[in-house]
C-alpha cells in the first residue's frame, strides 16, 4: 500500500487549525500544538492539547485538506477525542443488561428477550426424562418456553454458590438439609441437587437449597441441655426475721 506523501503546505498551516479550535472551544481551551499526522494526499489532521479542566488529557483535533494545486488549507473537521489517560464516560449498557438481581420492584417491568438461552419451546423434546414430561404437560397449558438445559445450570450455580455446601452456614452445620424433616425436594432434572427449605427458623426459609446445605434448625438434632440447678429452700429465723437462702 503506498504511503500518503507528506504535505508542506497543510503541516505549516498550524494556525489555521488553532483558529478553527478556537472557534468551537471555550476561550483559553487549547493549547499546545501536540504534532500533525498526514492521513492521505493532502489530507492532514493536527492535534492541540485541551486544557479545560473538565477534560484531562483530551485533545483538540483538526483535520486540514487542500484540493490539487491550491495553496490554501481547507477545514475539514475540528473534534475533541480522548488522548491516553483521558477521562471518560463508562461504556453504555442496555437498559435491559443494566439490571441486578433484586432491582425488579413493584410496578417494574422487564423487556421481553425472544432468543433467551436460558429458556426453550415448552414442546421441545431434551433428552432427559424429567424435563420431557415437564414439556409435555406444558403444551398448550400456557407456558410457551420452559428453562433450558443452560437456565438450569446458569440457576444451579448460583443457588450452589449461595446455598451450598461451601457457605459458612453449611460448614457449621450439625447435619445436612438431605436429612432434615423439613426440606422439601424439587421436582425434575434439579430434584437430585436441590429442594426448598420449609422450617420457620431456619435462615433459609422459602428458599432454595442444595442436599449438601444445612444450618442450625435440621429436624433431627438437638442442643445440649444442660442439668437443671438444685436450689435448696429458704430457712427463715423468726428472731431476726431473715431469710436464709442454702446453696
């Protein structure tokens, strides 16, 4: 590829691009001339340092331009870009990927995603017979997509994470929730991993939770009851009207 030949009369035309910043920038706004860079034939772009407070290490850049045998420099373009290290803005997300988990209040609405890998046609067929016959009773009942087999697993993670076995909770736990009265087990593909714990007492209750967790409220342990304090009776001296207590 050929390289654009450098252009006399556009690179001296150093004050031409200042006077065109200028006019587009609060007074006082640029300074230095920070170089010029040839683009193509007579096409040159230069670069003024911006010193509004605002906007460190920004630049102001010009871009000049002259048709064949004219001798003048013609504005193209006048742009304030980021330099290294400029201040900028955080990188525009979706409404729709900007949410959190638990941000969905009252009245809240989120869009509707029509190729969401996380769910499938409630009618697809997937292998694994839980889920079949979950797809089956599904059709024509109203749900038109059930979760996919990556819904389930984008779900097991993070209720592994926050229900687990690794949880301080679940280390200190006497037993684990599989053998607790009150843990309820789901049904389908996730049955074998998780149920929901039905125990008023316990941290985790209405909540989902792995075979592996436990806490403080299993069904079938008990506190070591201490044994109850002998307390011998008053003896009371009717001379002085005290009363004795015997320990």
């Amino acid at each position: 590829m050929a390289t654009a030949r450098t252009d006399a009369v556009l690179t001296a035309a150093v004050e031409v691009a200042r006077a065109a910043a200028e006019e587009i920038a609060e007074p006082g706004t640029v300074g230095d001339h920070l170089g010029a860079v040839v683009e193509d034939d007579r096409v040159v772009t230069h670069s003024f340092a911006c010193t509004a407070t605002a906007y460190p290490g920004w630049r102001w850049s010009v871009t000049l331009a002259r048709p064949p045998r004219a001798r003048k420099a013609t504005v193209n373009e006048v742009h304030l870009l980021p330099g290294e290290g400029a201040l900028l803005s955080p990188e525009w997300v979706p409404y729709a990927e900007r949410l959190a988990p638990g941000d969905v209040g009252p009245g809240d609405q989120t869009p509707y995603v029509e190729d969401d890998p996380r769910l499938e046609a409630g009618f697809e067929a997937t292998g694994e017979e839980d889920v079949d016959q979950v797809a089956l009773w599904e059709l024509g009942l109203g749900r038109e997509r059930v979760l996919s087999a990556e819904g389930r697993d984008a779900a097991a993670t993070r209720w592994i994470a926050e229900r687990g076995p690794e949880s301080e909770l679940a280390r200190k736990a006497p037993k684990p929730c599989s053998t607790c009265g009150f843990f309820v087990p789901m049904s389908g593909a996730l049955r074998s991993v998780f149920g929901v714990c039905a125990n008023e007492w316990s941290p985790a209750d209405g909540s989902v939770v792995a075979l592996s967790f436990g806490c403080g409220a299993h069904s079938e342990v008990d506190v070591e009851r201490a044994p109850a304090e002998r307390v011998e009776p008053p003896v009371l001296d009717d001379d002085n009207d005290v009363i004795y207590v015997e320990r």
